[in-house]
C-alpha cells in the first residue's frame, strides 16, 4: 500500500510510469504538419520536455520540494503540448506515443492510452502525493512546522479537487484509466487531505490552549472530513480497491475526533455546572470509540495508543461527573437523541491550483501557433458573437413587448388586488411613510400647541417689559410731584417713546401672528376628513379591494382566475428559460475552444467554420420555439384578461382606486401645506423672543441709568432744600421726602452707560436688527403673516443692538390662512400698545409676498 502512517497521518506514494520519448512524435509532428523550420525552432522546447519526462521516470528525488516543482513545470508543458499537438490513435494526430501508469493502490494493475489525459490526470495525482509528504515530513511539534504541514494537506487537497473537477473526466471520456485517477477516487483523497490539514489545527488550538467550546468545533469538523472519507471508501469502485488497515484508519480517525469533540465540549459544560448534559456526551463520545476500535485491525499503534487515552480520559470525567450529579446537582441526564447536533468550525480548504499551474506565461512552443491560425481563430469568434448578440436582442426585445402588454392589461396587478394585495406608486408610498414618519396628522396638535407655548412666552415678556417702563415712570411723577420745578429731570414719556412704540409693534405683530395660528387650526380642522387618510397604517389599507360579484349566474369566477394565474405562470416560466437560453449561449462560447482542431488542420478553415456554428442551432431554435409560445401566449392572456374585468367590473375599481390615489396626494400635499406654515409660525415665535429679551435689555439698561440719575438729583435738590430751610430757618425736609423707595448708593458701574439722553434724528444711530430681506418686493392688498412693523421711530442712543427687532422673524406665508386682509379695529380708547397711526402693515420690509 501507497501510504505512510508517521504521526498517525496518511502519505500517498507517487504513480509509477515507464520510459516514454516525445521528443521524436513531436518533432515529426511539427514538421509534417508546420514546416521543419518550425521543427528547429521548437527543439530547444522538445528537448527541454523530454528532459523533464525522463526525470520524472526516475525514482524520486529527496529533496521533496525540487520533485514538487519538477511535476508541476511538467504539467504545465502538458497543457502547452494539448492545444497544439493532439495525441491519439487518429492517423493525422501524434499516434506513435502510448503513455503507460500503473496504479498507485494496486501497482499490478496499469493503464495505457494514446491520450494526454492520462499523462495529465497521473502527473496531476503525483503533485498532490508529493505534497502529502511534504505535510507528513514536516516537524508538526514547532509552530512553523505546523503551518508547513496544514498548507501542504491543504495544497495536496487542491490538486486532487482539480483533478476531480478538470483532468479526471475528460480522461474518463476517453476510458482505460486505472480507479485511482477516478472522479470518486480523487474525491476521496481530497476529504482525506482536507482531514488532516484541519487535524493540524486541531494541534494548534490544543497547544494554544484554546476554550474548550472551539476546540470541540474544530475537533467536530475533522471528524466529518474523516466520515465523508470513510463513506466513499464504503462506495463502488472503491470499496474493493484500498487496503483495509486504510478504511480502519479513517474509520477510527471519524470516531477518534467526534469523541474528541464530545469530550472538549463536555468539558465546556462541566465549567457551566450542566453536569446532566455532560454525562450524556461523555457516554455518546466513549460508546463511539467501543464501536470503532472493535472494527480496527492493522491501524497503527500511536492512533491506538492516542484513542486509549482519549477514552481514558472521558472515562474518568464521566465518573467524576456521575458522583458529583449523584451528590449535588441531582439532574436527570437526557437521551442522546435529545441533544443538538454538535457544531463544527472548517478552518481549511482545498487550495486552488488552476493559478499554480497556469501555463499562460509559460513560452514553450509559443512559434507553433501560425498567424492564419490566429486569423482564423478571430474569425470565428466574430461569427459566434454574431450569433450571441443577435438572439440576446431578440430576447430582450421579447421581454420588453411583454413587460409593456402586461402593464397595458394592469397585469398582474389586479389578480393581486383580488387577493388583498395592494401597492400604491412607489413615488406617493414614500411620500407617505416621510408624512407618517414625520407624526402624521395626529402629530399636528402637538405642534400647534408648541406655537401656543411660543406665542404665551412672547407676550409674558411684552407685559415684563412694560411693567419694568411704567414703574419707572411712575417713580419719576412722583419725584416730579414731589419737588415741582426743582426736578429738572427730563420725563420719562419723552425718553421711552420709541421703546414703547416698538412694544407696541411687537404687540401688533403677536396678535397677527395669533390670528394666523387661528387660521391654522381652522385649516387643520376644516381637513380633517381629507388628512385622516394618512393615518392608515399601512397605507394600503386606504385603498379600495376588488370585490367579487354579488351576483353570479354561472358561477365561474374562480375558474376564470385559475386560467388566467396559470396562464401567467406559464409566461413566467417562459421568462425564464428566455434567461437560461441567454445563458446557455454565453457558456457556450466560454467553452467553445476550437483552437486544437485549427491547429490539428491546413488549408481552409470554412468546413471546420460550419461544422463548429452548427453546434449553436439547437439554442437558436429552441430560442424562436420560446418567442413563438410568447407570442400565443399574450393573445390567449388577452382573452382571459378581458373576461376578467368584464366579471370582476375592473374598471370601477380603477376608477375607485385612481381617485382614493389622487386623495391620498391631495393629502400630501395639504399636510406639507399645514406642516410648512407651522415651521414658519415656530421660526417667527423664536425670532421674536429673541428681538423682545433685546428690548427688554435695552429697558433695563435704561431704568438702571434714571435710577442712578434719580440719586444724583436727590442729593442736589437735597442740598439746595437744605440750604433754603437755613436761610429761612425752616427744617430740612425728612428723609423719606427726598429719596425714593428704591435709592441705592451713587455708584455708578463701570458697564452702566452714560445717563440716557435723547439725541436729535440726525445724530441717534440706526436700530441694530439688520433687515435681510429690505430688498424684497413690497405688498399691499394682504397682511403679511407674523410680522413686526418695519422702522418707523428715529432709535433711540441708547441702542446697543445690530439689528432692527421690530421687523417679522420669517419671509413668507406660503398657505392660504395668512392672506386675509388685517380686521378693521374697534373705535374706542388706544391700548397700551396701539401702533403709531404712520404705521402701515406693508411698510415692514421683512416679509417678502410669495
């Protein structure tokens, strides 16, 4: 038996072969075929093939590594050689070279063919051998040697999947080989060396101490990569064919590593104190090992020893864990059947080798192709793109044809619908999930009473303000009453003028602002009704359903939708073999490589051009039989369509189902309308409160500076009290006459501005609320929402500000509530915050009329 068991692993012998000389079919070849020009150019070629073919029939080099590259700079000539010189029996191909292999398995039996597959299939076996002991040689104790190990297993792997999936059935086709260069074969050595490449890192987690939750995963996964081994070993032609000390090794090493996983993992639950579920898999893993070493005869005595360890080991846990469940825990331990599957974590693969072996820059024989080949060659591949672009055009011609017939018949839309199966317009659905998201109708109430908030804090402030300018004023008539002509004092009503006349309009502008938010709730109430509709949840409850008829006098309503829904699936169906057609083509020509058969003939290529587009007739007319059916198809769906909506009325449900669309747009957009006037209304409300706590600073800057003047006059008229009461030999007057209630010491502070004088126009500086919009367009036929009066007043000194806040905090009312014409006032007493009567609403250049 080809096999090594060092390490308790497998290693395959390489394939035996005898001499063989390719040098002398080849050159003959070449030159009958070419010319003996070319023969000469290609020797350095020949020789250098027939170099590495009589080293490959050598006994193998010790040096594993130069033996590996060997076998694989031969493959690669072999996929150079197989395009240009076809070897087989065929008198105008290379008939004199027999390639002869024996079998690896059983070295007595042998293939011969006259075909290159063998040569390939057999070299291809050999690297991934070479590789398997490239895995077994390598010192598994280092980390270094681990990893050479595991990538070598996971190479040996890919060249046995290659072998499996590109080389093996093409060498089956031909026939005679031996089973060890089978399909299922190389199948087998593939799970095989994928064991042990994931066996290694198992070794890995063991010695990096890993949890025992993961060790149990890998432990689980190369024991299925051992049981998919064992089964193909168990499966025809291979159950006859290898030695039973193999099938026991693998069979022991399925049973050795589900224990080991069994084991890992009720460690895992005994640190989780699930000491039932423990037991149950210290039993299952211990039971497997019985079974498997009563069936292994000839395996190798470390795999025994290590298995008896391994069974020693869960046998004295599962007797720890029994006392322990006996004494303390007291659980009942479930039936095996009970227990989940165990998981399992793969950490290799098979490694792809079509890169490793690809000849494309490999320079043999590269003056063999002629430029009429290449010519020819080109020419063909013109043709067949032909014929692909222009059936994928039919094809996508006839699936645009249906996809327009079926939206002209609504199709199948209103089966659908009949089924309760609505949709709206992708465009509107979003439109209303952004409503919906946004807190729908139901939300509005909570923003209006945001605005309600909003408008109460503004005109708290208005009333603190006005409050703060009456007191002073009032202080000032009573010091004025007090002393006569000697209060000198200017009054307070000719210094707060302007103040108060920008309250006023801030007043003025509120109760607009209120009237507006009057017209908001009327608009949200008066649509309630249409707005309701988006409160639908999802929003095609709203819509209306097909009904079936009331009345039916035949009864026929389900047979009439059963034929149309199946006649749908049949164009379905006709959809998509359309696609698969399209695809076939398309892989057609993938696979479509004719350039041997160019290079295998001379002369003219049209013959060969015919026979080789004849193979794409099938698709073409398997492609028209498609279109054909289509098209009798539509018209039989036409006629079942139409006595469809003749039975189901059809057309008053599109015609209720339009107009429920059009509601819900309509309250779309009158929500967006309601929404957009709200968020102006808030803008105004934080804009205005920001203008009116300026003001209000403003007041009390002013009221503390009379304040402090208040202080100084009362001393002077103090003095010159005084100084009359001598002169007349009066008393003084008392104390309490001569200063206010609010007196505080003569000091003034550093950031107190200087007393408030009241300046002429032409020296007062402009009021600081700079306008950005005094550019826009004036209006007078409407009231412009929310909106402060514009400058009428020289400002006042004393203004500290930038910008003027008796302007409107937001441009535009793009609703219909804001467009009424202001309501004529009351004839009656002027309020405290009646606007000057120069005041017009349209002078404020804030508002800009949409």
């Amino acid at each position: 038996m080809a096999a090594s068991i060092a390490n308790v692993m497998l290693a395959l012998h390489e394939k035996k072969t005898t001499s063989v000389d390719l040098y002398r079919p080849l050159r003959h070849y070449i030159a009958a075929n070419f010319s003996e020009r070319e023969a000469q150019m290609a020797e350095d070629d020949l020789d250098s093939v027939r170099q590495m073919r009589s080293d490959i029939e050598k006994p193998p080099d010790p040096s594993l590594d130069s033996r590996r590259d060997l076998l694989m700079s031969y493959f690669r000539a072999l996929a150079l050689i197989e395009p240009r010189f076809p070897i087989s029996p065929d008198r105008s191909h290379v008939n004199t070279v027999t390639f002869i292999w024996y079998d690896a398995f059983k070295p007595s039996k042998k293939a011969s063919l006259q075909s290159i597959h063998l040569e390939k299939s057999a070299v291809l076996f050999n690297i991934g051998a070479v590789q398997s002991q490239i895995a077994l040689s390598a010192d598994r104790a280092s980390p270094a040697g681990l990893k050479l190990a595991c990538n070598a297993f996971q190479a040996a792997a890919g060249s046995f999947a290659m072998l499996r999936e590109a080389v093996a059935p093409k060498l089956a086709t031909v026939g005679g080989g031996t089973v060890d260069l089978s399909v299922e074969c190389a199948g087998v050595l593939e799970r095989l060396m994928l064991a042990q490449a994931q066996e290694c890192f198992f070794e890995k987690v063991i010695a990096d101490a890993k949890p025992p939750g993961l060790c149990s995963k890998v432990a689980r996964q190369v024991g299925l990569f051992y049981e998919e081994a064992y089964a193909g070993l168990n499966t025809a032609p291979l159950n006859q064919h290898f030695e039973r000390t193999w099938v026991s090794h693998v069979q022991l090493k399925a049973a050795q590593f589900y224990a080991e996983a069994c084991y890992r993992c009720s460690l895992e639950l005994h640190d989780k104190e699930e000491i039932a579920d423990e037991i149950a898999r210290l039993k299952i893993g211990i039971n497997a090992l019985i079974d498997a070493k009563k069936s292994a005869k000839g395996v190798a005595a470390p795999l025994l020893d290590a298995v008896s360890r391994l069974e020693s080991h869960m046998n004295q846990n599962l007797e720890r864990a029994i006392k322990e469940n006996d004494r303390v825990y007291l659980m009942r331990v479930p039936q095996a059947a009970s227990l989940t599957t165990l998981p399992a974590a793969s950490l290799v693969k098979s490694m792809p080798m079509a890169d490793v072996l690809d000849a494309s820059k490999e320079r043999l024989f590269s003056n063999i192709v002629p430029d009429n080949s290449t010519k020819s060659l080109s020419r063909y591949t013109e043709m067949v793109d032909d014929i692909i672009r222009t059936q994928a055009e039919k094809l996508q011609q006839e699936s645009e044809i249906t996809r327009v017939k079926l939206k002209d018949m609504e199709l199948p839309d209103s089966i659908l619908a009949l089924e309760g199966s609505f949709s709206l317009p992708m465009d509107l659905k979003e439109d209303v999930e952004a409503v919906q998201i946004s807190g729908g109708p139901l939300g509005l109430e909570d923003e209006l009473q945001q605005l309600r908030d909003l408008r109460r804090v503004n005109q708290e402030l208005l009333v603190q303000t006005e409050e703060l300018l009456q007191k002073e004023a009032n202080e000032d008539t009573q010091f004025r009453t007090q002393f006569g002509t000697r209060w000198t004092r200017p009054q307070s009503s000719t210094l707060t003028k302007n103040l108060l006349d920008r309250l006023n309009r801030f007043a003025a502008n509120l109760k607009q602002a209120a009237e507006s938010d009057a017209r908001i709730e009327r608009a949200i109430r008066d649509n309630f009704s249409l707005l309701e509709i988006l409160n639908h949840k999802p929003i095609e409850a709203a819509l209306p359903s097909l009904a079936r008829p009331i009345m039916s006098l035949d009864s026929n309503e389900d047979a009439v939708v059963g034929a149309l829904k199946q006649s749908l699936r049949q164009l379905e169906n006709l959809g998509a073999q359309r696609a698969g057609l399209e695809d076939m083509l398309k892989e057609m020509k993938r696979k479509d490589d004719i350039l041997p058969k160019l290079l295998a003939i001379s002369g003219s290529h049209d013959d060969l051009f015919k026979k080789e587009i004849a193979k794409y007739d099938s698709i073409c007319g398997e492609i028209t039989q498609n279109i054909e059916a289509q098209k009798q198809l539509l018209l039989q769906i036409q006629a079942q369509n139409d006595e469809f909506a003749a039975i189901f009325n059809l057309e008053d449900y599109k015609v209720a189902r339009d107009k429920c669309c059009k509601q819900i747009a309509a309250a779309v957009a009158k929500y967006r309308e309601i929404k957009e006037n709200i968020n102006e209304g808030m803008k105004f409300y934080v804009t205005l409160q920001d203008a009116v706590n300026n003001i209000k600073q403003q007041c009390s800057d002013f009221v503390m500076t009379r304040n402090i003047q208040s202080r100084d006059m009362l001393e002077e008229v103090q003095r010159q009290v005084a100084g009359l009461s001598f002169s007349s030999g009066q008393p003084s007057l008392p104390r309490s006459m001569t200063q206010p209630p609010d007196a505080q010491p003569t000091i003034r502070p550093s950031h107190i501005p200087p007393p408030y004088q009241h300046l002429p126009n032409e020296q007062q500086p402009r009021p600081g609320f700079n306008n950005p919009y005094t550019n826009f367009p004036q209006q007078q036929q409407q009231p412009p929402p929310y909106r402060v009066p514009g400058p009428q007043y020289p400002p006042h000194a004393n203004q500290t500000s930038g910008h003027d806040f008796a302007q409107p905090a937001y441009p535009g009312w793009r609703g219909p509530y804001y467009n009424m014409h202001p309501q004529q006032t009351t004839p009656g007493p002027p309020s405290s915050y009646s606007a000057p009567p120069q005041y017009h609403p349209h002078q404020g250049g804030y508002y800009r009329p949409q």
